[in-house]
C-alpha cells in the first residue's frame, strides 16, 4: 500500500509540474483565451497541491499507527 501511494504522489507531483509549465506558456503569450486557459490551469495546479498534501498526511497518519 505505501509503494502504490508514493506512485500516485509522484504521478501527481508530475501532473502539477505539467500543469505550471503549461499554464506559464499560455500567461506569456497575449490572447484573452489564452489567460483564461492559465487561470484555469493554475486552479488544477493548486488541486493537484492539495490532493498531494492530503495524502502526504494520510501517508503520515498511517505511518504513526503503525509505530
């Protein structure tokens, strides 16, 4: 289980550095579109975030159980 939730961090970790390249290429280009689809993707930014922290601390909680 905890090699199957380092995967998912990882593959989210991936996600969120996709998401930030992708969203700084569309905020330096000019276009309205085009800063919409940024903000759009600096909102997936922050849930890939905070979907990783979410299971860092479930990860954390489940380590101190074990003990």
């Amino acid at each position: 289980m905890k090699s199957f939730t380092i995967v998912i961090v990882l593959v989210l970790m991936l996600a969120v550095l996709g998401a930030l390249g992708f969203g700084l290429w569309q905020m330096a280009h000019d276009g309205e579109d085009r800063r919409k689809k940024s903000n759009k993707m600096m909102q997936l930014r922050v849930y890939l975030q905070g979907a990783i922290l979410a299971l860092l601390a479930l990860m954390a909680a489940f380590t101190a159980m074990g003990d």
